[in-house]
C-alpha cells in the first residue's frame, strides 16, 4: 500500500471507528492497519474481471452434486465444466465449513474446509474450471459448538465478550427477529452457572458481539482470509443483526453499517476488485441502506423484493406491483449495482414486500404455495404476534396452479418467463442450481428431515443429472432454454449492471423493461405474465433471441422477447 493511501485508510478508519470504540478507537484502528498489512502480499493482485454484462452468478452447496468415490467440491467442478461452461462467470458457494445446523449456518470452524465437502485445494478446483468464487461469510454468529463459544462458556479470557449475555436492564422490547424461536437461550458454564446467550437464529446459532474490539478483529481476519484463498466476492450473511443496543431494534443499527464500511474501506485498499454482497432479507427501504452512499458499503445489495413480486406478477396474470417498485430502481454508482435472484437456499421472503403489496396479495402467495405442498416460515414481531416470514416452496413449482392439467410444459414456459425478467433488470443475475437445472420441489426431504428450507436443497447425484438433462422434459426444457438467454445475453451490453433503466407501461399484463435507452445498445425486455395474447401496438423491433422481426408487438401467453430497434 502507498504512503498516501495508507494515510487516507488511516484517517477513514479512525472516522468510521470512533463512534463504535470511543477513546478506545485508535488502538483498534491500528490494530486493524496491521491486520492488513499482514496480509497485504496475499491479497493485493487486483481481479481481472469487473463487473459487466457478462458476469453472472451460480449459487450452489459445496454438495449440491454428489458421486460415488469423489469429494462433492470435486464433483461441482466436473459439473460445471461438463454442463455450464461460460454461460455463467461466478459461482457462490453457500457455507462450505464444518457445521452443526441449518445446513451450514451453524459454523464450527470460519477458516476450514468442511472435510466432508473437500479440501481448499477443491474450492480453487472451481477457480481452476474458469469461475470467479464467492465466499459466504457467516459473521453473525457461530455454532454452539464452535471453539469461540465453547471457550467464552469455559472461562477462557481470550473470548471475553466475545458473546452477548444482556444484563437484567438491557431492553430487549423493540428486537426485531426473523425466528420465532426465544431471543436468549441457557448454556451451561464451565463453573456451573448458566448463561443466557443472545440468539438471533435459534439456538445452536449463538451471536457474536463485536462491541467488543477482538471481535471486529477476529471478524476481519476471517474476512480476509477467504479473500487470500481466491474469492472475488464476500457474501455477508444476516449482517443486518450483527450489532446489539439496549432499547433497538439491533437490526441495521449505524454501528452495523460502520462496520460494514470499514472492511470496505480495507478491501478497497489492499485487495480492490473483492466485492461486498450483503445479505439482508428485510423491507426494501432497508435493504437498499447497505449501498450506503453508493461507494462506501456494499458493491452488491440482494435484490430481496424481485422473487415474490415475480411470483405475483405470475400468480396474479398483473405486473402492476411490480412495475410501481421497479420503476424507482435504477442504477446506484459505478461501484455497486444489485444482485438479483428468484430462487436461493432460502424461502421467497415475504419481508420485502412491505409497503409493495397488500395483505390480500401475500395471502394469495401463501395459498398457492401450501397448495403446491409447500410449507411457511414464521416470524417473531416485536410485539410478540407472528407473521409469515417467507415461503418455502421451489420457485419453478410455485409459477403454476395445484391443478394445472400440463405442469411440465407450464413449468418451462413460465419459469423461462420469469428468467427472462431476472436477467433484464438492473443488476447482477444469479441462479439457484435448482433452477437451472429444472428441479422440482422435495417435498420428501421436508418430511424426512422436519425442516421445511429442504423443500429446496435436494442434492443431486451428478451421473444421474446427466442423463435426466437428456430424457426429462422438464429438466432438458428449462436448462436448454436458461443457456439460450444466458448465451444471448452475454453478448448485449444494453443489459450492463450499470446501464440505464426505465419501466415502461403498455399493458398490466407486460413487464417492459428499457436498459441503455437512447444508446446504440438499448434493449427492450417484454415478458408477458399472463395465459392471454397481449398486443403492445407501440413495441417494435428484431427479437434477438429468436431473430424475428416485429412491426407491432404481440405476445402470447407466457411469451417473452428482447427487442433491439428496427433500422431506421
């Protein structure tokens, strides 16, 4: 680093701790300067990949694909290069560390490799394979297991405060939480006593409190580790929660986004190129303040409210909720853009919608969802009611009707549709594996397991995909029509994440969608959401994905285009 960016690290760092430490600040500023330069010689070679129209995420379990005689890792990698190739640039890797709970959230061990997934020599196999590689950063919390908590519970004073146990005035009323688990749970000591610990999640996920210095630094050493082991980009999960004040919320407190800004800055400095991606599955207006002013915070927001107003646009025949919130999102800077999705490891989040869609239309998403066989997470308000905190369903599934007589053929159809919308928007698109490969919804993993996230996180036998990819309709249909738009896609500009966006509207049953308008790469995206023919007289142009020329646009049901201008 040189001199004078040391300096201006220096300045902003003593800036963004002091109301986080007080007098204390300037030592934990140093101590992360020297944090940094001690690993400085591992992280300064700048990514040769910027963001672009190009760039595209595939999020994935270090076991998604499995084979007999091979480490999972290792099979990823066969996958990808056996039936991905360079549709995709990115591949985001959910928790790959030894774990004792939800599926990799619980985390034993932040710098190891779970054994049973593979070694790092197997996570830089992916590298190897032509894929930048995300990383997610379980910051929040740790395992009851892990070596942090166990070590607070026995006594041992290099994890004092490393935990929150709230003394008996510490206001808890206001919580916001996304379980309706208890916010504390007991623990028994080394001595005896018990703790009560604070847990955001449950349980076996026990909460980091960074309040105290050695932790922020325990934090930022994890942090960039995975950046020293190859990765592009650094997921931050639940980050929202990560600091606790009596009398809060403790969601999205001003100390959270300082924190955040500051492994910006340090990333900024000593390894540009890594991006931040903050995971933060609340009510839009929130989500979007981790971009901070556009350049200090994250370079990639989750795009949280796209999944269920995709879902209502479909269930509903109407895109009108969604052109009204889509019509505010626009570009955000030249360092950060959205990262968008349909489907993850997660539910479709019901949170997002708050103030986009109206009880009636979460009831309806509810109903199809429980009559597709899926199940509903609920959550804890601060008042103590419950509220539904999202859906787990596949999202393939929940585009069509319980009683659909061709559920296959609609599937296809409609979940390219809604593809289609995803690789449109602003933004960075990614992928869930199961929705790239056409899975449906595993509904014998709920019941087998009780947990009711597993109703989409089937792994899949990689031999067995293969052939499935040549003989099952839906599987062949949806992957085969996912490549032909990523394909596509990667050669127009227009669709850069930081390219312009306008909604046009035309007809409540079409989402339009305008990117770099008035330039010579302007597109114009137009999905029908409806089982009607739709006319747009106004629409015209060359459909680049099947090559047909349109002097009026009309769409049939389900049907979607992307429209370069007729020559003049």
């Amino acid at each position: 680093m040189n001199a004078d960016r040391s300096r201006a690290l220096r300045d902003l760092l003593g800036t963004l701790l002091a109301p986080l430490y007080g007098d204390g600040a300037p030592e934990v500023r140093d101590q992360l300067l020297a944090l940094a330069d001690r690993w400085e010689p591992q992280l300064s070679q700048e990514r040769s990949f910027p963001l672009s129209h190009e760039t595209a995420y595939l999020i994935a379990y270090g076991d998604s694909f499995t084979r007999d005689g091979e480490v999972p890792l290792h099979t990823l990698a066969g996958v990808l290069r056996e039936h991905v190739g360079d549709i995709l640039t990115d591949v985001h890797l959910l928790p790959i560390y030894p774990w004792t709970s939800d599926d990799g959230f619980a985390v034993v061990d932040h710098r190891e490799v779970d054994p049973a997934l593979g070694t790092w020599a197997d996570v830089e196999e992916t590298e190897s394979a032509g894929y930048q590689v995300a990383l997610d950063f379980v910051a929040n919390h740790v395992s009851a297991s892990n070596p942090w908590f166990r070590g607070w519970l026995d006594g041992d004073k290099r994890y004092d405060g490393y935990f929150l146990e709230p003394a008996a005035d510490f206001d808890t009323a206001q919580v916001v939480r996304p379980r309706a688990t208890p916010l504390l749970h007991p623990f028994e000591r080394a001595d005896g006593t018990t703790a009560k610990a604070w847990t955001t999640f449950g349980p076996d996920q026990i909460d980091v409190d960074p309040r105290t210095p050695s932790v922020l630094l325990e934090l930022t050493d994890v942090l960039l580790g995975y950046i020293a082991r190859g990765a592009r980009t650094i997921r931050l999960d639940a980050i929202g929660f990560l600091w606790k004040e009596s009398g809060t919320s403790s969601i999205h407190l001003p100390q959270t986004h300082a924190v955040v800004k500051v492994w910006r800055a340090l990333i900024d400095a000593v390894a540009p190129g890594v991006l931040l991606l903050t995971e933060t599955n609340v009510p839009h207006v929130d989500n979007i303040s981790y971009f901070g002013d556009g350049d200090d915070e994250a370079n990639m927001v989750y795009q949280f409210a796209l999944p269920p107003l995709v879902l209502h646009a479909f269930i509903t025949g109407r895109a009108t909720a969604f052109a009204d919130w889509a019509s505010g999102i626009r570009p955000v800077s030249d360092t950060a853009t959205w990262f968008n999705f349909l489907s993850s490891h997660d539910g479709i989040g019901l949170r997002p919608t708050t103030g986009l869609l109206t009880d009636d239309d979460r009831r309806l998403m509810v109903e199809r969802t429980l009559a597709r066989g899926g199940r509903i997470s609920m959550a804890t308000q601060p008042d103590g009611s419950e509220t539904v905190y999202e859906l787990n369903t596949n999202y393939l599934d929940a585009l069509v009707e319980a009683d659909h007589p061709d559920p296959t053929a609609a599937v296809v159809q409609r979940g390219l549709a809604a593809h289609a919308i995803l690789l449109s928007v602003v933004g960075v698109p990614a992928i869930y594996y199961h929705s790239l490969l056409g899975s449906a919804q595993d509904l014998e993993g709920v019941q087998e397991s009780g947990i009711a996230r597993r109703i989409n996180r089937e792994r899949l036998d990689a031999d067995v995909l293969a052939e499935e990819l040549e003989t099952s309709p839906r599987r062949r249909g949806v992957f085969e029509g996912l490549r032909r738009l990523f394909e596509t896609r990667r050669g127009l500009p227009g669709f850069s994440p930081f390219a312009d966006q306008e909604i046009e509207r035309h007809d409540e049953r079409l989402v339009v969608i305008r990117r770099a308008g008035g330039t010579p790469d302007e597109i114009v995206a137009v999905i029908n959401v409806s089982g009607d023919r739709v006319e747009a007289p106004s629409l015209s142009g060359i459909d680049v994905l099947a090559g047909r020329r349109h002097d009026v646009l009309a769409l049939g049901p389900y049907e979607y285009v992307w429209l370069r201008r007729l020559a003049s």
